[in-house]
C-alpha cells in the first residue's frame, strides 16, 4: 500500500510527472514558505498566496511566483497544496464561496499537507470527489528543520492513483513519504505522531528534573542516555536546548495544544482510552493558558519545573 519515497529525482525538472508542473502553494508560513522553496527548486512552477504580502514576495525572491488571491493561485494549477494552522482555516480556503475547489479545473489534484481533523479530512475528500478533483491529506513531521532540508516524514491518506501522481511532488519535500490508507488517515497518523511526541518531551522534561534534584551533571547524563534504549530524536534534537532553557519555537505550544486537542476528540470518538496522552494534553493546555503558548513544545520543562517547586533552582 506504501512505500518510503526515494528522492532521486529531486531538481531535475524533466523528471516531474507530467500532469503536475504548476503547484499552487496556499500558506506561507514557518513550514509552508520553505516546503514551497524546496519546490522551485526541484523545478515546478510555484504560485504562492499568503495573506501577507512580505511572505508571497519572499517566495517570488526563491524563485516563485504570487498571486493575490487563493482564486488565482489556484486557477490552471495541476496541483494545489495548502499548509495552514488549523481545520477551520483549511476549510474556509478549499471550501469557501472563492475557495480552492471552486476554482480549481477538474482532475487537478488538491493535496492538504496542515494538521487537521481525520473527519474534516475526509470531508474535504467528499467535497472533491463531488467536483472531480482528487483530494490528499498528506500531514508531515519533521518541524522547520525538516521543512528545511526537505526531509519531512509526510503520511499520506487518499485513493492510491492520486498518490501516484502526488508522489513527485512529495519527494521534493520528504525523506520518508508513504501512503498509509484512504482519506483521513493521514491525519489519524498524524494525530499519533502527535502523541507520541508530546509524551516523550513531558518525559525527557521530567526525567532532567529529576536528575538535577539529584544533582546528577544533565549533559553527562543525557549523553549515555541518547546511546541506550532511551535515545529518541526527541533526546537528540530537543535535550541540549532544553538545558540551555532556549525555548525559541521549533514548533509552538499553541500548536501542539491544538494538535493534542484532534488527538483526545479522536481517541473518544473511536473509544480509546490515552490516559498518559490526555495528562500530557491537560499540562500543554495549562502550558498555553499560562501565556507560553509562543514558545517552543519543549518549554513542557517549565510546567514539570512547576509542578516541582523547582522554578528558582532552575532560573538560577
């Protein structure tokens, strides 16, 4: 069903499938503006929008074109990617009077690459079929750096022929790109990735205040830790930051409280039980509320610092 994405064909223009030259890239922002970048140089044809003008020119500036609207973005593109914060923003742009599918040709290809709902992805997929433009959701992790360097891990829910003929575009943005079943389960992969990093950051934060309650040296520690069965890319690309309390976002906490929120209405929607998830969900929310919502996930270490009674000893 999937396959991880070789990227051999990167910047080699010739290569491209066919039917998908012209991608209009609707969403300008820390993902969005590089992934749209990366595309111009693997040699499509990018028009871009974004609400703010700085950002569209910042795209002319790669290589790109803009447009100023999502109507004429859209309007003759063979594909369509959209990269937005959240689902209403997604359906308001795709599924608006001026939207995308009201003006995109039938047979282009509608590829959502934001972190949405499963069910309004697959509502998206039904309105699509509907205007006969085939509809992907396509979330990615990997964060800016990985937007970057063009090696996301994107997850892809859709009908399979349509994948096919996304998969050039994707492997202009991912290292690991692979389809993981029918519409909307893209973003249920997604959702999970979701957990699964929440809950390893809430646990590297805890583990390096209790090293430091037990004045235990944390860069030592994290060291051999990173070598044994506790190594995650979490330990690797998170731990040093943390220790240095350099919280410039990587990925937001308000995104990751949104994100956690799909996650917990999904789960009671299908009746599974996350306990760890939902404790890790409630303290990004607590995290959000206590107005650091802009700062990187990684600042989970100030709630454990809290809860601890451990603020001053840290800030010293």
């Amino acid at each position: 069903m999937g396959r991880t994405a070789r990227r051999h064909r990167r910047n080699d223009p010739g290569a491209c499938a066919v039917s998908v030259r012209t991608i209009a890239f609707i969403g300008l922002g820390v993902m969005g503006a590089p992934m749209a970048a990366n595309l111009v140089r693997a040699g499509f044809d990018v028009v871009g929008y974004n609400r703010s003008a700085g950002k569209r020119e910042a795209l002319v500036d790669a290589g790109g074109r803009a447009a100023p609207s999502v109507a004429e973005a859209v309007a003759g593109a063979d594909a369509v990617v959209t990269m937005l914060p959240d689902s209403p923003d997604v359906e308001a742009v795709v599924l608006g009077e001026d939207g995308a599918l009201a003006h995109m040709r039938p047979g282009a290809l509608l590829i959502d690459m934001s972190t949405i709902r499963p069910d309004v992805a697959r509502s998206l997929a039904e309105a699509g079929e509907a205007r006969g433009v085939p509809v992907l959701d396509a979330p990615v992790s990997g964060g800016e750096q990985g937007a970057v360097e063009a090696k996301l891990s994107i997850m892809v829910g859709g009908e399979p022929e349509a994948f096919a003929l996304a998969e050039p575009v994707l492997d202009a943005l991912g290292a690991t790109v692979v389809h993981v079943g029918a519409a909307g389960a893209g973003q249920t992969v997604k959702a999970s990735n979701q957990l699964i990093v929440a809950g390893v950051i809430e646990l590297v934060s805890e583990a390096l205040v209790f090293l430091d309650a037990h004045g235990v040296d944390r860069e030592r520690a994290v060291r051999v830790l990173a070598g044994g069965l506790a190594g995650s890319t979490v330990l690797d690309r998170k731990a040093a930051s943390m220790l240095a309390r350099d919280f410039a976002p990587g990925f937001r906490v308000d995104l990751h409280h949104k994100d956690l929120g799909i996650v917990t209405a999904a789960a009671r929607e299908a009746g599974v039980a996350i306990p760890l998830g939902a404790l890790t969900a409630t303290l990004m929310g607590a995290l959000s509320a206590q107005g650091h919502g802009s700062l990187d996930h990684s600042a989970l270490l100030l709630q454990v610092e809290k809860l601890s009674g451990r603020e001053a000893e840290a800030s010293a």
